[in-house]
C-alpha cells in the first residue's frame, strides 16, 4: 500500500476530488496547511508597513491506496491540479506498511 | 426644553455610547487573534465604570459652579438634576455628555494593546478620568450661571479657544495621553522586528462604519440643539470623513501602490477626529479641506512611532492626536461665525486675524503638558503598587486567556470540555 500526499493550491481542491472519485479512490483526508516552496511569499502592507508573508495557504491531500493504484492517483492528481503557474504543489508517494480499519478490524490491503 | 431639541439629544446620547463598541471592532481587528477580547474589554469597561464615576463626581467636577480651574460638588451625586426645566434638562445633557467621558479613556487603549494588566487598566480609567479628563473638560466648557446655563468660566474656553465638540478635550488629551501609556507600559515583545498585522479586517471596517454614524451624534449633538448649527456640523461631518478617507486612500496608493481597507478606515476617522473642535465653527467647503488636511497629514504620522521607537501599538498618537491637533489649529484659519449664527471669533482667512489661532495653540499646548505629565504620573504609580505590564509568559499566551480566561474564536469540535 501507498500514501500518496499532495500538496496544491487550495482552489483546485474540487477539481482534484471529483478527478479522483471518478477513479474510484474511496477516500481521503483533507488539511489546510501554510507553506513555502519556489513560489515564496507575498507581502502585505498595513497603513504604509509592508509584512512579508513567507508561509502561503495550501491544501493538503492524503490517500492510502493500492501499490497498483498510486501511479494513476498521483498522475491524476498532477493533471487535476495543474494551472502551469508556479506554486502548484507536490505529489508524493510513502510506503505504508499497515492499514487497519476501526470499525471492523480489517487489516492490510482489503482496510483501503 | 423644546421637544425637537429634547429628541434630538436622546438619539445623539445613544448613537455616541454606540461609538465605544465601535471603536473596540475598529481596534479589535487590528489586534492580534489572541488579545481581541482583552481589548474589547478595556472599551466595555469604560463603559461600565465610567458613567458612574461621571454621575458621582465627574458631571459636576467637570461642569459645576464658575470657577477657572475645576468645577464644584452641585451635582455630585446626580443631585440639583432638572428634567425638563427652562435651562435645559440638566439630567439630559449630563447623560449625553457621559458618552463622551466613557469614550475618552477607550481611545488611549489602543496604544497599550497586547501587554497592559487589566488589572492596572481597570484602576487607570476611572482616575485618569476624575485627573486628567475632568479638569481639562472644565478648562475648556466648564462653569454654569446663576441661570443654569453654560456659562464658560473655564480659564481657556474664556479666553475664547474653541473647542466644538472635543478635538482638545477628547482626542488630543487621549492622544497625548496614549504617547505616555506607551512609554511607561514599553513596547510589545518582538516590537518592531515581528510583524504584528491585523487579525480581522472585516472587524475593522465595521467598527468603522459604527464609528462613523455614531460620530454624527458626537458633532451635531454638540450644537446641544435641534437646529441650523447642528444641521452644519452634521454635513461638516459627513464630508471631512469622506475627504479624509479619499485622501489617505490616494497616498497610499502613490506611496505604496495599493488602496486599502485600513488606510480607508484610518483616512476616515482621521477625518472625523479632525472636524470634531471645527464641526460647528467652520462652513461646509472648509470641512472637506480640513478632512483631507488630516488625511494626509495623519497617513505620514502613523509612521513616526518607527522612527521615535515608541509602541503606539494602533495609532492613537498618529490619527486621533494629530489628527485632533489638526482639526483644532485649522480653526485658527477656517472659523467663520457670520455664516453659522455662531458669536466666536474669526478665523485668519476670515478676516479675525491671528487671535483665533494663537488662542487654539495655548489651549492645545496646555492640554498636552498637563495631560501627558499626568498620565504618566498615574500609570507610574499603579506601576510602582500593582504593576501595568503582564509576565512575558502571559504575553506570549495572549491576553484573552491569561487577563479574561476566555479566547476569542472556539472552532471545530475539538475545544473543550466542563470541569
């Protein structure tokens, strides 16, 4: 199994959702994260005071999915969120080694 | 009293006890999410200990006999009110004039935001306002006649300063006074290296807007009637604001290239504070020079407190002080009583010479030594017994939690449960 992670802007949230369920990925968790990569910050000014903001609102999606699944969620995530601006994110994939479902104790694979 | 007159300031009194919930949103905001309701607080507050004080003491201190200097005991106590009589409702203008005596305190809060011990502010607003606004109030409208009406005994309103409805009493001895609060209750951790932005805009420009309408009972209630003067202060007011905000909008955006919702907000009160002594005094196309005067003059201002090191945290000093400072010594040069039915002086561009402007200058000079030097004086007494600076840990904490035990913004499910 895999964790896929992505990072991306928060407005291509829907899209990336509705491209994943349409796969059929069954579920994932959602934060609102802040961060910087290449893009930087932004400055704000307040009555004539310029604050750099280092630290932009993103979006964080994760999704624990099959080992033969994680290269068609991660390639479907990068076209979903694409806008070829900069500050458009990263995918990336995490072996997981165990999964377990709450409710019924399922373990591994069949928990996803 | 006559009913138009009666109603008129009923409204008035209201829309200016309105003001201090406004100012609390409009410094509020600028706050940091962790002190806004410490904030609101010490403007509440003022609200609660403030109208007693001013019906005890305060009213007739302020207002009582005719001496230069600070009123008698006549109606301490809320005694000798009349409620409907020939020379007014003694009971009405006192409420009315309360509001103002609740506010003035308010507006130094924002210097000392983020640090302050409520504690030490709690004990600060009800002195502050027997020592410093009390008297000051008496120097410039005290003294009643043997008829019961305002009689100006006080020794600068006699000497013929004017003062419409509080430039010098109000904004600029709570401006000066903030400069003090700020020196002795010292600079925010992390002031100026750390960025200290505002936490809610939106708030801003609501306390904004509550300001602004509620300001229009501050200046045309001031005419004391339901007449032409008050109609002049009204429309004085409306524009002075509009042409302060205008202004500030149009530095902003040459100096630092954006039009922004707090320079809209500062250039707006910046305007108000300013027209506030002129509002019954000066002719409708002089407010609007006066509004964009203090727009422009307070949007540089603000930034003298990098410069001279000191923490005025949300700008007392740079709006209402200057501001106030601005509107009182334009007076000087815009009065213009023979189109307002108004027996004062002339001002210079209206052929009263300098009289006018030097009179504004002793009455502005005075106010600011005696108000600083005595707010000082006081917050470094409540220092010496109780201290006015929270712990550093408390800093960092916030002041909603560790001054109030309460934060301000409980999201999600997961915030607390009942002991």
């Amino acid at each position: 199994m895999k964790l896929i992670t992505a990072i991306i802007k928060p407005f291509k949230l829907d899209d990336v959702k509705s491209a994943l369920k349409s796969m059929g990925v069954v579920g994932l968790t959602v934060s609102e994260v802040r961060g910087f990569g290449r893009q930087g910050g932004h400055t704000e000014t307040y009555r004539g005071t310029e604050y750099q903001v280092d630290f932009l609102p993103k979006v964080k999606i994760e999704a624990v999915v099959d080992d033969a699944d994680a290269p068609d969620v991660v390639d479907t995530i990068v076209s979903a969120a694409n806008t070829d601006k900069i500050g458009d994110g990263k995918v990336w994939v995490t072996s997981v080694d165990e999964v377990v479902r709450i409710r019924t104790g399922e373990r591994g694979a069949d928990a996803v | 009293m006559n009913p138009g007159t009666t109603a008129w300031l009923l409204v008035s009194a209201a829309m200016v006890l309105f003001m201090t919930p406004g100012l609390a949103f409009f410094y509020g905001g600028m706050d940091r999410s962790r002190n806004v309701l410490n904030m609101l607080m010490m403007n509440f507050w003022c609200v609660l200990i403030v109208p007693i004080v001013w019906a005890l003491l305060g009213y007739s201190l302020a207002f009582g006999g005719r001496g230069s200097f600070i009123g008698n005991l006549d109606f301490a106590f809320l005694r000798n009110m009349d409620i409907t009589g020939d020379g007014g409702s003694r009971l009405l203008v006192l409420v009315y004039l309360g509001m103002f005596a609740a506010i003035t305190p308010a507006l130094i809060s924002g210097a000392i935001a983020d640090r302050m011990k409520f504690s030490a502010w709690a004990i600060f607003v009800p002195v502050w306002s027997l020592l410093v606004y009390t008297p000051v109030v008496f120097w410039i409208y005290g003294g009643i006649g043997s008829d019961g009406k305002n009689a100006l005994t006080g020794w600068l309103g006699s000497r013929g300063s004017l003062d419409f409805a509080g430039g010098t009493a109000i904004h600029v001895n709570a401006g000066i006074a903030a400069l003090a609060a700020a020196l002795v209750v010292g600079k925010r951790k992390g002031w100026p290296r750390e960025g200290h932005p505002p936490h809610s805009m939106p708030l801003v420009m609501i306390g904004t807007g509550i300001l602004w309408f509620g300001w229009f009972g501050f200046n045309a209630g001031s005419a004391l009637a339901a007449d032409g003067v008050a109609v002049q202060a009204f429309a004085n007011t409306f524009f002075a604001a509009a042409a302060g905000g205008l202004v500030w909008c149009l530095v902003e955006r040459i100096k630092d290239g954006h039009v922004t919702n707090l320079g809209a907000a500062s250039g707006i009160v910046a305007g108000l504070v300013a027209i506030t002594p002129a509002a019954g005094y000066v002719a409708q196309m002089s407010a609007i020079w006066i509004g964009a005067a203090a727009g422009l003059v307070c949007a540089f201002a603000v930034s003298i407190k990098f410069k001279r090191g000191f923490d005025d945290s949300l700008d007392v000093v740079g709006v209402h002080f200057v501001g106030g400072l601005v509107g009182s010594l334009l007076i000087g040069l815009f009065a213009q009583p023979g189109a307002l039915g108004q027996k004062n002086a002339e001002g210079l561009f209206y052929g009263g010479g300098t009289f006018l402007l030097r009179e504004q200058f002793i009455a502005n000079a005075v106010t600011i030594a005696f108000s600083f030097t005595m707010t000082f004086l006081i917050l470094k007494a409540i220092d010496a017994a109780i201290g006015v600076r929270v712990s550093e840990e408390d800093e960092e904490s916030g002041l909603d939690i560790s001054q109030h035990a309460e934060t301000s913004y409980n999201f999600g499910e997961v915030t607390m449960g009942r002991n």
